[in-house]
C-alpha cells in the first residue's frame, strides 16, 4: 500500500472548509435535534461492523487488491441504488460511523475506512474533504482509505473508464506530472469525470488538474471586465499568470471597477466612528450605525452594510447572535454564548496588541466561506445578501472561494501556535466543531497570500496621521499602494487586480473614486490588447528630499521587503548608476504558487512551445 500511495499527487492548500463546514452545521444540528437521526446511527454502525468483520480480519492478515475490489464494487453497488435525495444524510451517517470506529482502536481501522469510503464516494467535490480527513484521522486509517480510492479508480468496470484510461494515470509517477498529448476533453468532461468516478483532484495527473484550472480561468475573471489571465514567464525562470488587456484602452480610461473579496480598516481607525467598517467609506458627523454586543466595536455607514458585515463574518467573528438560522439553532447560541464572548475578547486583544491588519483578513476570508457553507445548508428562498456571496464565490459555477485563494501567488508566512488556536477557539466556539478545520500551516498559507496580494485603500489623497509602525522595516506590514501604505485607511483583496504585477513605470493605477472599497482601475497611458497590465506597489515618486538614486534604492528596499523580490523593471535599470545593487537583501523572486499549479503552469507553457 505504501509503495501506491507514494505515487498519488499532493495538492497542499486544498481547503477542507467547503465540505466539513457542510458535514458539521448538518450532523450537529441533526444529532442535537433528531431521534430518528440517532438511532440510524446505531443501526447503521451495527450494520457496517457486521459487513466489515470479515473484511477486517483479512486485512489484519494483508488485505490483498481482489479483497478491496470486492469490497468497493460491493460499495458502488449499493451507492448506485440510493436515491439522490438521501445522498446527504447517506453521508452525515458514514462520516459519523467512521469517526466512531477510528475512536475505537486498531480493531475497528477497516470498518472506520470503509465508511469514511462510502462517504466520499456521494460528496460533490470530495477533493475538499482528503486534507481535514489526512489532519484528524489515526494514518493507519487514512492510509485504507487512500488504497480503496486507489482500487474504485482501477476497477475495470468503473464508470471513470467511459471518460479516461486509469491504468495511463496509476502508471503516472511524480516525476512525470505531465504528458505530451493535451487534453482532448473538456471542462464539461472533466466534471462529469469527477463526479462519477469520485476521485479527489490529488488522485489525478496534471493533465486532469490542469483541465480544472483552465476552467477555472474561463469564468474567471468574470466577462465584461476587459481583462483575462494569461500564463507568461516570470523573473528567474519562473512561470506567473499575469493579467492581461481584453482590448485596447486609452490613457485615462476605466478599465474594470472590482469590489473586495474581504477588506478591513486599519486597527488604529476601528471603531472610531469616522469610517465604515465594511465600505472603509468616510461617516460624516454622527450617523455611524453601532451594532450590539460588537466585540471589534465596529461601526457603519448604512443599514445595508451592516446586514451584509454581519452575514459575511462579523456576527461570527465579533458578534453573539445564533449563526445558524433561528429554527435550526435550538437554543444552542445561549448554551455557548459565554465561552464565544470570552474567545472573541482574546482575539480582539491580540489584535490591537499586535496592530496587524492580515490575521483579520485571514479571518473574515475563513469565515466567509463558514456563511456561505452555511446558506447552502440552511437558504430558505431568494436572500439577495447570500445570492450576492454565491455570485462572488462563483459557487454558482461549481466553484468556492478558495477555488480563488489557491491560484494566487504567496511568500511565506510564519504564525504562532498562540494566534492559530485564538481564531480557531473564536470558530469553534461559533460552531463546534470548526475550531479544528484551521491548521497552523493552511493558516501561514493565507497569510502569505494576505501579505502578498492585499491592496492599501485611500481616497482624498489619503490619511496623515496613521501612528509610526513599531516594528522593524522588515517585519512592517505592506500592501500595495502607490500613495504609500502610511496614507491608506484600510486594506482590501482584490481578487483581479492580485494578478497585476510591480512595475516602477506601471500602465494603469487603483483608484478609490467612489469614495468606498471599490477599487476603480484607471489606465495610466494607452494600453493595447493581449499587452500585460500593471501596477506599482509601492510609492514610486521621488520626494523633496531625495535624489533619484536614494528614490529608486528606497523603493526598491521596500519591494525586497514586502514582496521579497529584486525589481529589474525598465526604469529601475534605466536609473541605476554603475554601483553595487547588493544593498538589497533578496537575490530571486521568493514569491510561489500552489505545487500543482506550478506543475499545471509548466505543462500549459511547455505546449505552448514556450518552456
């Protein structure tokens, strides 16, 4: 078993919160509330002990291959005659058996896997599910479960054969992600694919990932905008997908107008009452809107933005309100009321002590997909608020929101044991049993994508009085602004615009002229079609007291720093002076991407003629 394993494909960054987010606002509200429920449960775990037993004792002598076949076909068939309407409670059950038989020792390994088996084989996208399963289950366990996927994806007679050749895939090995042939099939195949043979994307070569991905960029960005993603090469030999002009624009001219995926106002500025909290729109005299028991003590420019900061993550975050919909929540936001408001004081505590901005973006992204997660259990009829998130989330098109945050670029980012368990205790005691889903190396991930894609947001020239950061100049947080992160309000990710890359003499510049969040991008002189867009990062003028070498060093120091690249743009080579450029302390580019999308990146390139 080992020795097949070794060869699966590992995609590190495949959140686990679309489908366990599902799995734990379903089964808790089902087990609290439903007898029926419970005793199936029994019956059920009954059922599967007695049908493993035998199962079971084969492996603990060395399942063979006929033994798992036999065993998954006996699963397929059974799966082939449930109805659809029962799929989801088919798969609370299973997962509920199998976490009980993994609780119960080396005894129960297989009958544990074989449930957890059938459950991903009626989940939608059980690709989400293989990294939570891999954090909280004994590896003995995981590893059955990782040779019955093996065995359903080889099994002569599987359906996965109609769409593709599993044994080409089983003889796929790590160091041959790609093949020279391309994809013959589509989009629309490679979902069908998916869902019938229900292999997780981390079973799959990068011939198939990368069908995904291509997908992926076909819906996004969204049509209309005037812009596409294209892969071209990057600095050091590196691949980067950049973004691109749809048609030619004129200097001066709109290009797209984008909202955040997240945005947050800096730490010093909440709760002052002079910007709204979820727009960052300027509150004149002393109309802000000062929501109940807000632990951020956030405030609001209108009633409209208040109802969608409480429905996106404020009310999970800072608030006390039942998450889950009334009818549903049986009095369970009272039982968990004191222990919620106490973690939500830690959190707040360490973020103004700390005054970083990024574990807040991290937490409102994490708990936007718990709301949308959550709608899609709950949703009663049209909600223009939770349309509105399905719509930004493009779940409408079979994808979620980090279907988005595992395609950006990141650098690496370091976390303490202490701030992961803060958020994760602000979670869990939301939603029990969230507070496992955030480990400390998914949540350095998003804060490495946080810290390398965040936009700074000013309006009005921007702000003068932000307090002098504390931290050393390379610990500071930076965002990209040309007016210089010192003059921003707040900060937004921008899922667009994260494509642009650093340029000194940039072709367009983000605006804010709707004097909110809404980034407006402004060409900054005539671009032509299929030409990449860009933007500069950091404040790129040279000040009074500055030469142009000491302008062209600062701003260069600054994009070492926070984006931990050397800048060789065409007017960072046309202004140096014939002196030593090793006063700036990173020697490549040390920004990256997903290794599987990596590996996609390099076989699109490689077809292209370009590699």
């Amino acid at each position: 078993m080992a020795s097949r394993t070794s060869t699966l494909y590992t995609i590190a960054g495949v959140t686990a919160l679309g489908g366990l987010v599902a799995y734990a606002v379903w089964f808790d509200h089902k087990r609290r509330n439903d007898l029926e429920f419970r005793k199936q449960l029994k019956k059920d775990k009954k059922r599967a002990e007695k049908r493993a037993a035998a199962a079971q004792k084969k492996s603990d002598n060395g399942t063979g291959d006929a033994d798992l076949q036999a065993a998954v076909l006996e699963i397929k068939k059974e799966i082939s005659s449930l109805p659809q309407e029962l799929h989801q409670q088919y798969f609370t059950q299973q997962i509920a058996i199998g976490e009980q038989m993994a609780a119960q020792g080396p005894m129960f390994r297989m009958q544990a896997a074989l449930a957890l088996f059938k459950a991903l084989c009626v989940f939608p996208r059980p690709q989400e599910l293989i990294p939570g399963l891999q954090e909280v289950l004994p590896k003995e366990v995981f590893e059955i479960v990782l040779e019955l996927l093996s065995v359903e994806v080889s099994i002569p007679n599987s359906s996965a054969l109609e769409e593709i050749d599993v044994g080409e895939i089983a003889a796929e090995d790590e160091s041959s992600p790609t093949r020279s042939e391309p994809p013959s099939e589509t989009s629309q195949e490679w979902d069908k694919l998916h869902i019938a043979a229900s292999a997780p994307l981390i079973y799959l070569p990068a011939r198939l990932l990368s069908m995904r991905i291509e997908g992926y960029f076909k819906a996004f960005p969204p049509a209309g905008m005037g812009v596409s993603i294209k892969t071209a090469p990057g600095g050091e030999n590196k691949l980067r997908n950049i973004l691109v002009a749809a048609k030619d624009f004129e200097a001066g001219d709109l290009i797209y107008k984008e909202r955040p995926l997240v945005a947050v106002l800096d730490l010093d500025l909440e709760g002052q009452g002079r910007y709204c909290s979820h727009c960052l729109r300027r509150i004149e005299d002393d109309s802000a809107i000062r929501p109940e028991n807000d632990r951020l003590n956030s405030v609001y420019c209108s009633e409209d933005c208040r109802a969608r900061a409480q429905a996106e993550s404020q009310n999970l975050l800072f608030g006390l309100k039942p998450v889950l919909p009334e009818e549903v929540d049986s009095g369970l936001s009272e039982l968990i009321r004191e222990p919620r408001d106490e973690a939500q004081k830690k959190f707040v505590e360490h973020l103004k002590s700390e005054g970083r901005t990024v574990p807040l973006l991290v937490a409102r992204f994490v708990s936007k997909q718990v709301a949308i997660e959550t709608a899609k259990q709950f949703a009663k009829g049209k909600n223009p608020l939770i349309e509105q998130m399905t719509a930004e989330a493009m779940s409408d098109k079979d994808y979620s929101l980090y279907d988005h945050m595992e395609r950006l670029r990141f650098i690496d980012g370091e976390v303490s044991e202490e701030e992961t368990k803060l958020l994760s205790a602000v979670l869990g005691s939301a939603l029990p049993g969230l507070e496992n889903l955030l480990t400390s190396e998914r949540y350095a991930t998003y804060k490495g994508k946080m810290r390398y894609n965040t936009i700074g947001i000013s309006y009005d020239d921007g702000r003068d009085d932000k307090p002098a950061s504390t931290f050393r100049p390379e610990d500071q947080e930076r965002t990209r602004t040309p007016s210089g992160t010192s003059r921003q309000i707040g900060s937004g990710l921008f899922l667009v615009s994260s494509y642009m890359t650093h340029s000194c003499d940039s072709n367009a510049r983000p605006s804010f002229e709707s004097g909110n969040s809404e980034l407006s991008l402004i060409a900054a002189r005539p671009i032509k079609k299929g030409e990449e867009i860009t933007m500069t990062y950091v404040d790129v003028s040279q000040h009074p007291d500055e030469t142009s070498e000491e302008a062209r060093r600062r701003r260069r120091f600054e994009l070492a720093r926070g984006w931990r690249f050397k800048c060789e743009c065409e007017r960072c080579q046309a202004e140096a002076t014939g002196g030593s450029d090793n006063e700036v302390d990173v020697e490549k580019d040390e920004s990256k991407v997903e290794d599987f999308v990596a590996r996609v990146l390099g076989g699109a390139h490689a077809e292209d003629g370009h590699a």
